[in-house]
C-alpha cells in the first residue's frame, strides 16, 4: 500500500510578525481585520485538532490575500497531511516566493523533496539552508545524502568532509564515506577512512573490529583477522570479537570454532539479555548469508532461555525464528509461554494469531480473537481477523456481524482507512452469499472512506466483470489498481479480464501474459483465465494446453473439465464463479 508521508511541519512566533509575507498589497482596515481573523481562527483550530474547518479558514484568508506565506504554509501542512504532495509542493513555492528568506519554509519543501525523491530539488533547498544557517552544520548531512541519491558520489564526500571539518571525526560520516567509495569502485580510499576512524581512537576497539568485518566482505581473511587480534588484546572482554571471530571461523570452514566463539559471547555474564540476542541475530544473519546451516541457533536460543527462563522478548524472538524455519508448533509453544505469564503482551498474541492463521487453523484464530477482545477492546485488528475467521468456516452472518461491530466502534475521523478495510469485508461476504446488492453497496462504502483502496476497487471491478455489469466503471478501477500497483498479478489478470468481458480478446491476451510474467504464485485461475482468452483468440490448441495446467496446478471445477474434455471455451457457471472468488481476487 501507498506509504504516507509523515513531515513535522513548524511554525515559530518570527513568522507571526510577517504573516502575510513581503509582497503584500495594501488593504482596507476592514480587509486586514477580517485577514487577521480567519488567519488566526484557522490556528485556533488547528491546535484543536479541528483540521477540516481550520483548513477553511486558511483558505478564506487567502481569497483576502493571496500572498499570505503563512497561510499558505498552513494550507501545505494540511495537504501533506491528507497525502496531497504534488499540492503541498506548490504551496510551499508560494510560501517562499512571497517570503523568501524564511528557512523553515525551505527546510519543509526541502525535506518534502527529498521525500518524494526529487533529490536534485532537495539538493538546491538544502544548498541554499547549509548557507543560510551555518549554525545547524546537521543540513550538511541532508546535502550530502541528496547528492548521494542523485548519483552526484564526488558531491556527496565532499560535503561529508565539510561536515567533518565542523563537527570532527564521527562514525556514521566515516561509514557513509566508505560506502561511497567502495560504490566508486575505490577500495583504498575506503579503507583509508576507517583507519583514520582508529587511528583517531586507538582504544575504541569497535572501530577495529568493524573494520576487520569490512576486510571479510571483501574476502580478505589475513587482514580481517590482524584487526581481530590487534582489538582483543586491546579489549579481551569485548563480546563483539567472538561474533566477528566467529564469522571469520565460518568463512574459513571452521564451524565448530565459530560455535564456540559464540558460546563465549552468549555465556558472558557481563552482557544483558538485547546485547546477547543482537549478537545471536547477527550471527544467524551471518549463517544464512554464509547458506550454513542454522540448526545451530536453535541449540543458542535455548542456551539464552537456560540463562534467563522469564525474559519475553527472548521467548518472542524465539518463536518468530523458529516459525521462520516452519517449526509452527515449537513456535506456538513459545508464544503460548508469553501470552500465558503476560496476558496484556500484545506483540505475542498476534504472533499466534498469525501462526494460527498460516496454518488455515480458523478455529484457534476465532478462540484467540475472541479472547484478545475483551483484552484489548481498542484493537480493532482482531475484529477484523474474527470475521475473515468466520468467513473462512463459511459462518457468513457471523463475519457480517463482526464487522459491522467493528465498524460502529471506531470514529471514522480517526481510522478511515479501517472502516474501509471492514466495508470490504462485508462486501466481499455479501457476494459469497449471492447478495451482489448488498457486496456492491458495502464497495461503495469502503471506497468513499478510502478511493484508493486497492483490495476493494480490484474485488469490485472483477465482480462486476463476472456479472457483466457497468464494465466501463470495472475498466477505470481495475487501471486505477495497476496504477498504483503495476507488479501485482492478481490486478492485472482483473484488467485482463474486463476486456476479455468485453470481447477486447487482442488487450486481453496482451494484459493475461504481462500477469503471468509476473506471477509467482503459479494461481492456476489466471492461467485457466489465459486458456479462454487464447481459445477466443483463435488459438484453440495453446488453450486447451492451458487449461490442462491450469486443472494440474489444482483448480477443481466443472466447467474446466468439461472445456478440457469437449476442447471448447464454455462459461462458469454463476455458483462456479463465486465458488472461485476465494483464491482469485482477496
């Protein structure tokens, strides 16, 4: 789903004094009077948190003066809030058009650019604030990653380094040097930048270690482990030397030396339980990128459980490594242990449920939302999980009457994106049920708490082709998915299928293979879609191979077989179509 953007927007007491900005006109008395009150109406609802009349009377105060940067700042703010950038961008210009010397309208538009990745506009805000402000050396930082972003790699060090002049040697700028230079293809100079990082601070062993970890990515096992030793003797009680020895062991082909490095580490008295469980997860890291075997952790996750047999959070990484490696009921066992001695532990509960969940185990699922509401009567996540438990054991009303539950519960201006979610929901059970009305209703719902709701615009446009119904309306949802979407599979065999729907069998066949290039999941629906728009496309031998595929990769229906036994297209019928919604199109 689309990611919001989420930018801090301030507005400090120098920009009240100008509010309307360096260009404003002269006015009436009665003009300013009433500018100064909307303007000021409109702060005194944004700080109630009332932002649709706020957003108003920013925009009375404009048709006043529209050379107001305050108002237009605030009017920016609100439209990022309501994922409007393309709007806020041109607000923020005008802000700075009319109060150009203002840097919190630059650093806003700056960081807005930067967002959106148009990192060469961002490199001109940034340029323009680093030189304006050089009390706040930090906005070099901001330069340098824009340039890095836009490939401008010289750029980017060099403002690095006029950051380190002001600042003096730090960490992340020596780290974000060496990754440019090695993206340069400068290994030397790379290099040079972590030695001047130890040789700045001989007795900070980590800077040694890490550098001896950057010499066994590059292979180079002779200086990784000079680096090692030099910071072990330095520090023998540094819990970081047995992980970065331990790899150096694996990489060199000596397991059992590695293992018991990282018992070392692990059985250290001295280190609290997050240090030994970063260490064990950087040490499986390592196991899996190495493609060892990562039996080996398990044997570690219990040595940490012997030492500290009551800390959760080992007990929840426990348990989300071991279903990582599909062990569901070891896994249970270890969620279970939480959610028995912490019955408020939240993380834990929906780690079960999940794993309840894979495994198509609606039973449980219903047991522990039931549970979890009464638990946490503000979580609205396992309403949601109760009724798709419900609709996956065929008990449609129940699912209707959870979400509808739900939906009552929650203040729709604050989660207009999750009375959406439920909306579709019940759409999608109305529709299991025959009672397309009441799914097409419950559509139109979900999509005026959310338009671009993906899951539902995809649902819709596929019901509505499969009943052949408003089909130009199917056509502009089911592009709007692909739009927002144009990898997923699923949405454009829907776009694929309109036009079949429509007799369009040339966009048809081109959209059907553009969704089997991209899909992963070998769904045998898209390939048997595939087989009827070949078979109208005059290509009745390639379909009927299709079709066989798609009844080999699992697809059980009558009118499959029957197409496969008389090698003609024939139409599902209404209750095959429904029966086949399930794995299509959710």
């Amino acid at each position: 789903m689309k990611q919001k953007l989420y930018i801090l927007l301030f507005f400090v007491s120098n920009t009240i004094i100008n509010v309307y900005g360096q260009e404003r006109q002269m006015y009436t008395p009665e003009e300013e009077r009433k500018t100064d009150y909307f303007f000021y109406e409109g702060l005194k609802l944004k700080n109630a948190e009332k932002f649709d009349s706020s957003y108003e009377m920013f925009k009375r105060c404009l048709e006043i003066d529209s050379t107001s940067s305050a108002a237009l700042y605030e009017l920016a703010s609100y439209c990022l809030n309501m994922d409007k950038a393309d709007e806020a961008v041109t607000l923020l210009k005008k802000a700075i058009k009319y109060a150009p010397d203002n840097e919190d309208y630059h650093s806003t538009l700056a960081s807005l650019f930067f967002n959106l990745g148009m990192f060469g506009e961002a490199a001109e805000e940034y340029d323009y604030l680093v030189k304006s402000m050089p009390g706040r050396p930090e906005l070099n930082y901001f330069l340098a990653e824009s340039y890095s972003r836009m490939g401008e790699i010289g750029m980017a060090i060099d403002t690095y380094n006029a950051l380190e002049n002001v600042m003096g040697m730090h960490e992340a700028l020596s780290m974000a040097k060496y990754h440019l230079y090695m993206t340069l293809e400068k290994p030397e100079k790379a290099f040079d930048e972590m030695k001047r990082l130890i040789d700045k601070f001989p007795v900070e062993t980590r800077y040694m270690i890490m550098l001896g970890d950057l010499y066994l990515q590059q292979d180079d096992t002779v200086k990784a482990l000079q680096y090692y030793k030099k910071a072990h003797e330095i520090d023998p009680e540094s819990p970081y030397y047995h992980v970065s020895m331990a790899n150096y062991y694996e990489k060199t082909g000596n397991g059992e030396a590695a293992e018991k490095q990282i018992d070392g580490a692990l059985l250290n008295k001295q280190l609290d339980v997050n240090t030994k469980l970063s260490i064990l997860a950087r040490y499986i890291m390592q196991l899996q990128r190495s493609k060892q075997n990562i039996d080996v952790a398990n044997i570690l996750f219990q040595m940490l459980l012997d030492q500290h047999p009551e800390d959760s959070r080992l007990k929840l990484a426990f348990g989300d490594f071991l279903s990582s490696q599909g062990k569901n009921n070891e896994a249970q066992f270890q969620y279970q242990l939480i959610t028995e001695s912490e019955p408020d532990n939240l993380i834990a509960w929906q780690q079960l449920l999940a794993l309840h969940f894979r495994q198509n185990n609606y039973e449980e699922a219903i047991k522990i939302c039931t549970k979890c509401i009464n638990i946490f009567p503000d979580e609205s996540l396992f309403k949601l999980y109760l009724g798709i438990s419900y609709y996956q054991k065929h008990e449609y009303q129940n699912a209707i009457n959870t979400y509808q539950s739900a939906i009552s519960a929650i203040l729709p201006e604050e989660n207009k994106a999750l009375i959406s979610d439920f909306y579709g929901q019940i759409g999608d059970t109305y529709f299991k049920i025959n009672k397309t009305d009441s799914a097409f209703v419950n559509y139109e719902k979900a999509l005026i708490y959310n338009d671009k709701n993906i899951v539902v615009l995809n649902n819709y446009a596929y019901y509505l082709s499969l009943l052949k119904k408003d089909l130009t309306k199917a056509e502009r949802m089911s592009a709007l998915c692909i739009k927002i979407e144009p990898e997923n599979a699923t949405y454009i065999d829907t776009y694929a299928w309109i036009f079949f729907v429509q007799g369009n069998y040339l966009l048809a066949k081109i959209y059907i293979e553009q969704s089997i290039a991209k899909d992963r999941t070998n769904n045998p629906e898209i390939i048997d879609h595939y087989g009827d728009i070949l078979y109208m496309s005059n290509e009745k031998e390639k379909a009927l191979e299709q079709w066989k595929k798609a009844k080999e990769l699992g697809k059980k229906s009558a009118t499959l077989d029957r197409k496969i036994a008389e090698q003609q297209y024939f139409e599902e019928k209404e209750e095959e179509r429904i029966n086949n919604t399930d794995s299509t199109n959710e």
